[in-house]
C-alpha cells in the first residue's frame, strides 16, 4: 500500500508493531482482511472499530483498501466489503 500510495519513504509500520498492535493486542487496535487467490494476496483491508460517532454511535472506519492491480475488475472489494458488513452485524453496529 505504501509504494502503490507513494509514502514508502515515511512508512513507519514493521512487522514487529503489527504484532504488537493488531495480532496480539486484545481488542487489537486495528483489523485486517486479506483476500488470496490461491497463496496469491489479491488485495487487503485494513480498518477499526470507532466506539462513537457525531451519530452517538459504533461504526467501523475502513482505513486502507488495495486490490492488486492483477485482480481488478474481479470483484475483490465487493467480497471484502461483504466480509466487513458480516463482521459489523456480528458486532451489532447500525447499518448506515
């Protein structure tokens, strides 16, 4: 996402804050869906849980959405978007 976005230079994530953040942090501070064709990673989404909103509600706040650019025009986003509604309905978050 960095080079696709061109911020390589300034990107300060590494494996280790991923761990730490995402993976082994409970509740994580942030989420990840990875789409793959085969072991191929087709594209990815990251996002979060925000516990409010000027609605004085929870909503999920899609941070970053790449789809390889091999895979466009096959639906990816449309199957990661699928996926984050099923996780916002298992959360109980308004549909807005």
């Amino acid at each position: 996402m960095a080079v696709f976005e061109h911020y390589i230079d300034s990107f300060a994530i590494t494996p280790d804050i991923v761990k730490e953040k995402g993976i082994d942090k409970n509740p994580p501070d942030f989420y990840c869906l990875v789409a793959d064709d085969n072991g191929t990673i087709a594209g990815m989404l990251v996002y979060y849980f925000l516990p409010y909103t000027a609605q004085n509600c929870p909503a999920i706040y899609m941070k970053e959405l790449y789809v390889d650019e091999n895979f466009r025009s096959q639906k990816v986003g449309k199957k990661v978007d699928v996926k984050i509604k099923t996780n916002r309905q298992r959360k109980q978050l308004p549909n807005h």
